[in-house]
C-alpha cells in the first residue's frame, strides 16, 4: 500500500479532471481563485495550508474516479484503477446483477415448474429492460410471474 500523499493525488486528480471533465476542473478552478485570503482556517481549520497536508484521510482512502465508465470492465479506466478490480460504478452492476439473479433463485425454488430457459429468459428480458432504462418495470413484471 502506497502512503497517502496528498500532492501527488491533487495532481493525479487536476490532470485526469482537465482530460475527461474539463468544465468541472474550470469550475473548480473558479471556486478556488475566489476564497478568501484566510482560507486555510475558513476552509480546512489550519492556519496554514501545509499543515493540513500532513493530515491522513478520515475514514478508508478512496480513490477518485473521474474517467467516464465503460460497459465493459476490462475495459473501463476507472475500474483498472480501483484496487479491488472493479470502479463503484461496476460494483453496483455486479451487486444489481447478483440481486436480481438471487430473486430468480428464489423463484425456481418456490416453483418446480420454472426452467432453466425460463429464469435465462427472465434474465434477458432483465437485460433489455436495463439498457432501455425499463429494469424496474420488468423486476415488478418478474415478481408478479413468480406470484402467481
């Protein structure tokens, strides 16, 4: 694990910002250019700058992702530089898909009758829905199937 330095973060994050957000980094840069001569107390509560620098992150360091997020793990850039594989953007997929997949579980456990094409149906109509932004229509349609 890499110790935490600020500086070097700071320029990580104002060069990826520039890249792929350059209209949150211009804005930032407005916000900065208009605090206040005694900012480092206003802000940060230090009389100097530096001394808040020597301060470690408050709770588990998380990196910031600013890269836009792709379909595709393999090849997303935020996920490549998360160090647990996935950007929280993928995480929640997985965690949307894992969900989903335990409720059609469940499913074929109340019901004997439910195939393995019927939950693999279930699963692709699930998948259509979500890329055209229907998913929560077609988890109520699902969970209806699975009452009656």
């Amino acid at each position: 694990m890499t110790p935490h330095d600020p500086v070097r973060t700071a320029d990580d994050l104002w060069r990826r910002l520039l890249e792929h957000q350059p209209a949150i980094a211009a804005a930032l840069a407005m916000q900065v250019r208009d605090l206040p001569e005694d900012w480092p107390l206003r802000v940060l509560g230090y009389g100097r700058p530096e001394a808040a620098l020597a301060q470690p992150p408050s709770g588990p360091e998380h990196r910031v992702e600013v890269e836009p997020y792709r379909t595709d793990p393999e090849d997303c850039p935020a996920c490549g530089e998360a160090p647990d594989y996935f950007c929280r953007y993928h995480k929640g997929v997985s965690a949307g898909y894992q969900m989903l997949g335990q409720s059609l579980l469940d499913a074929v456990k109340l019901d004997r009758d439910v195939t393995v094409r019927t939950v693999l149906r279930r699963l692709s109509d699930a998948e259509d829905a979500a890329e055209r932004g229907e998913l929560a229509d077609a988890v109520d349609r699902l969970t209806e199937e699975t009452q009656r």
